[in-house]
C-alpha cells in the first residue's frame, strides 16, 4: 500500500476518556483518515465525548463487544491500522470482579489479533500501562520504568493488562503481525470519567464535597495530559518501528495531597476539605517514566506541564457541568465515587 495513502483505523474503545480525545485529536490532524469507533458503551463510554464528529462521513460508530469476533470481523474490515484502547481499567473495579477484567482484556485482545492477522493489518498498536511494571520505592526517586523494566503487576487490573502486552508480542513473533505497543502513565484531561482521582477531585471541590485521599496520600504517580498522549500513539503508527515498545510519561511526578492542593488552589477552595480514607488494597506506591527511548528516537515529548494541564482540566469540567452531573447523579455507574466517598461516613 502507498504509503501517503489515506488511512482508515479501527479505534476500539473509542467512546472512553483516552480513545475520545485519541480520535479528536487524529480526525483534526488527519481530516482525510477515516476513523471507525468500536465501543461496547459500558458505563465509562460516552458517545457525547464524540458528538462533534455526528455528521463527519470519514468517522463511524459501531457498537460491539471486543470479544465477540463477529463483531470485531465487521468493525476491522478494510482498515489498515488497528488501535486498540478497549479494556476494563479501573483497578479498584478489578479487585472486586477479576474475571470480568481477564475475560475483556485478555480474551477480547485475543480476539483483536486473531482477526487482524486473518486480515492482514498494517500495524497493530496497543495501547497499555505502566502499572504492569508494579511499584517503585519512594526511597529511589531517580529510578523510573523503561522499556526493559521486567514485570511485575500488583492486581488484576495489571495483571490482565500484562497478559494482553504479552499476547500482542507473541503474536507478532509467532504470526509475523506487525505490532507496536506503547505503557502509558495516569493520563487527565477533558472527558475523564469521574471515578478517577483528579475528577473526582475536582467535581467534588466545585460541589464543596470532601476530597478522598488515598491513605497517607503519599503514593506517586507520573501524569500525563491526555492530548500529549495521542501525540505520542500519533507518531509512533506514523514512525514508530515494529515489535516495539515505547513507555510515554508526562514528567509530572506527584503524590495524592500534591494533586489534591493543586486542585483546591486552582478553584480557591479550603484546605479543610482534604479527608483521607482507608488506602486501597495492594496500592502501588510510585510509578515514573522515562521516556527517552519515544523522546530519542521519535522525537515526541510531553508538552503540557501539570500546573497548565490541571487549568485546562478544570476549565473544562466548569464549563461541562452538564456532562459530569449526568454521570455522578446516577445516570451512569461510578464506582470509585461510591466506594471512595462512602468511606468518608464510615
């Protein structure tokens, strides 16, 4: 195929916080590409994150479950590339319902390759974690995770993310599929489905509600604006090399009080309404990229600093209230929410 022939990709989970912004981002740049969404719609796929793309002849919506291959044999025919987001991701989730997590994440990865290979595809990307390398020590703070770090997950969530790593790299040594794959740190930005630490942070804030801190608060995470993470798959489908991996992290290192007095600065709200609440089970304690390899050799770094990142953020939950209040009112299932903030009457 040319290779400056137009090209359409098979986007799976699409309709969630990551595969949205990834497809925004790619039907601006790539107007002439076509772009086909398939989303299951669980609880945190939202067809209003992509409402602006309702009458775009190059963007189609198909509903289906990754796992059914039938499904996914309509949704991937004619495409070249195959960029696969789809998966339960939410870890407290997965320590309540494991199975559902290996059944979506290694079974429907499973599913994805066997018919990319029976078609064909140019570039199969997958997109992971870095939560399959487990933790870091607090007492090293020069150590970060790179691409021959081993693997170690801590919970199911992980767990199944690393098989699925571990599927698309077979199947390319097997099969001779080309893949690439890319482990991402905590992505934030607009859509964020509001079980997650900074929403939740900031639509409780906005509400004068208790913002609910992981035990001592203390647990690191790297963060990295959602934007500049499609920018990293962006040039790795265009550049990248296949069978290999690039960690992308957002050289933003902060801990559950860092983030949480960011967000009260920024919305001039009181300290007072930090609370901390029994920490999770099995709660990694530090998680740090280093993205040299994408950096050297792709030439994508991050671009957007946290402080910049959490004014865009919440500028954008200010001016969507509709759309969060949908979700945290019931409209929507909202697990962490529930979990998190019925610790705080116990």
């Amino acid at each position: 195929m040319a290779g400056d022939r137009h090209k359409k990709i098979l986007v799976t989970g699409g309709a969630g916080f990551i595969g949205s912004n990834f497809i925004l981002y790619m039907m601006e740049k790539y107007p002439d590409y076509k772009i086909v969404n398939l989303d299951k719609l669980t609880y945190a796929g939202n067809l209003e994150n992509l409402i602006s793309l309702k009458d775009n002849p190059n963007y189609t919506f198909v509903q289906g479950d990754i796992c059914d291959r039938d499904a996914v044999e309509r949704a991937m025919d004619g495409c070249d590339w195959v960029v696969h987001f789809a998966a339960e991701s939410h870890v407290d989730r997965s320590i309540s319902a494991p199975a559902l997590f290996v059944h979506t994440n290694v079974l429907g990865t499973q599913v994805l390759l066997d018919v990319a290979r029976g078609k064909e595809i140019e570039r199969f990307h997958h997109v992971s974690t870095d939560e399959v390398f487990g933790s870091l020590s607090l007492d090293k703070l020069e150590e970060r995770f790179t691409e021959q770090t081993p693997y170690s997950p801590r919970s199911p969530y992980s767990a199944s993310k690393a098989a699925s790593d571990h599927l698309v790299r077979a199947y390319g040594e097997t099969y001779g599929l080309p893949t690439t794959i890319s482990n991402c740190s905590n992505n934030y930005g607009p859509y964020h489905f509001p079980e997650k630490a900074i929403p939740l942070f900031i639509t409780n804030a906005m509400q004068d509600k208790p913002l609910p801190i992981y035990g001592t608060g203390k647990a690191i995470r790297d963060y990295l604006y959602v934007t500049d993470h499609a920018a990293a798959i962006d040039v790795i489908l265009h550049r990248g090399l296949v069978g290999e991996t690039y960690c992308v992290g957002g050289d933003a290192e902060k801990n559950g009080i860092d983030v949480a007095d960011t967000v009260l600065g920024l919305l001039q709200k009181p300290e007072s309404l930090k609370t901390f609440v029994a920490d999770r089970k099995g709660h990694d304690m530090r998680y740090a990229m280093d993205h040299s390899k994408i950096t050297n050799e792709l030439g994508w770094k991050p671009t957007v600093t946290f402080e910049e990142g959490m004014k865009k953020t919440i500028a954008w939950y200010k001016n969507n209230e509709q759309w969060w209040q949908r979700i945290i009112s019931g409209q929507y299932l909202d697990a962490e929410r529930t979990i998190l903030n019925s610790t705080l009457t116990k």
